[in-house]
C-alpha cells in the first residue's frame, strides 16, 4: 500500500502497490477507499485493510479461524493464505470501493 489519503470523515484511501488481488479485480495504481470500522462491526470474508504486527498494511479478505488464528488471503486459489494470530492483525478499515484511472 502507498500513500494515505482522507477523502471525507470515516473515509479514507490508498494506492494499491502489489498486483496479487487481480483475481478480485484490484489492480496496481487502484486507489482503494476504505471506511473505517464501527465499533463492534464483523467484517469476516470481507477485504479490509490490515496492519500486521505493527509494521506492514496489507489488503486482504479477513477470515477468522479456530484458535485465535487470522486468515488473510487474496482469494486467488493459486495463492497460499497468510496465517497470523489474531493479536498480530489489527483492522483499520474496510474496503468499499476502488477508482482507476483511465
């Protein structure tokens, strides 16, 4: 992910880097708009933006498994989803939409 940009209050966007979410139509230079969480909000299966450890934002579709284990994967059946503990994954953001330049 690249820069962070505020569209409107609870709204924000940032460009997409990586080309792994073609399979869900999310391409490089996409701007993806994300809304952020409502408290208490369940966002199982949906794309969302995720800090991993502190350090690395990724977008992905979020899965919650058995063991307080979380799954996030691009939804390309080719692709090995990632596998971290659910206090390693923190949810800043749900994706709502992408624009693409023409």
């Amino acid at each position: 992910m690249s820069e962070f940009y505020t569209i409107q209050r609870g709204l924000f966007q940032l460009e997409v880097s990586s080309g792994n979410l073609k399979v869900a139509g999310i391409l490089p230079g996409d701007m993806a708009v994300f809304r952020q969480l409502k408290e208490g909000e369940r966002v199982e299966g949906k794309f969302v933006l995720a800090l991993i450890k502190r350090e690395e934002a990724t977008l992905k579709r979020i899965r919650y498994l058995d063991g307080g284990r979380v799954e996030l994967g691009t939804g390309d059946p080719k692709q090995q989803p990632d596998i971290y503990r659910a206090g390693e994954v923190e949810v800043q953001g749900v994706l709502v939409g992408t624009i693409r330049e023409y």
